[in-house]
C-alpha cells in the first residue's frame, strides 16, 4: 500500500507518522517553506528531512512557494517537487469529469 505524509512539520505528529507509514511523498507544510531563504532554523529543518527521504526513497514535496527566493532555496536544499502560488495559481473552477467516469463511478 502507498501512502503520501502531507503538511508534515505542521503538528505534533509527524515524525511518528512517517516511521509508521513509510510513505511514498511527504510534503512539507507551507509554514515551513515560507521564509524559507530568510530562517536558518527552517532550512536545517529541511535539509534534515530530504536527507532522511532520500535515504528511505521518499520524494519531497515543497507546498506553498509563493517567492522566487524560496524557491531557489527550496531547489537548492533538493526537493523533488513544488507547488504554490508562486508557481501556478489554483483553478478558478474545477476540470468537468467526463460523464463516462461519472457513469463508471456511480456503478461501483
């Protein structure tokens, strides 16, 4: 079973969570990655946690770039993947589902 650990770093559990899910991604919370390029304590924070998912071969993901500093400093630390304002803005709208998949869905 895969699992994905997301806004880790945003509550009192996450270092048990991710010993017991051994998950395929963990996403690191955007209270982390803001001000990311400006806070030391932040940055070892970061680092810490990619040399540990490198080593198990879990992928990093950055939430909440909404900076060009953060992001090279997040690039530069080696997360695998980002996502933010920043970098795209969500959707207005969600995509339409085909009714096909609606159909299929509704069968099971």
């Amino acid at each position: 079973m895969n699992s994905n650990l997301d806004d880790y770093g945003s509550g009192y559990n996450g270092e048990r969570i991710l010993l017991e899910l051994a998950p395929k991604y963990i996403k690191i919370d955007r209270e982390i990655i803001s001000g990311i390029h400006d806070n030391i304590d932040k940055q070892k924070i970061v680092e810490n946690t990619i040399s540990y998912a490198k080593e198990r071969n879990i992928k990093v993901i950055a939430e909440g770039i909404e900076t060009e500093q953060e992001m090279h400093k997040v690039i530069e630390l080696g997360v695998d993947y980002m996502q933010g304002y920043y970098l795209a803005r969500p959707f207005l709208e969600p995509p339409q589902i085909s009714e096909y998949i609606v159909e299929q869905i509704k069968k099971d």
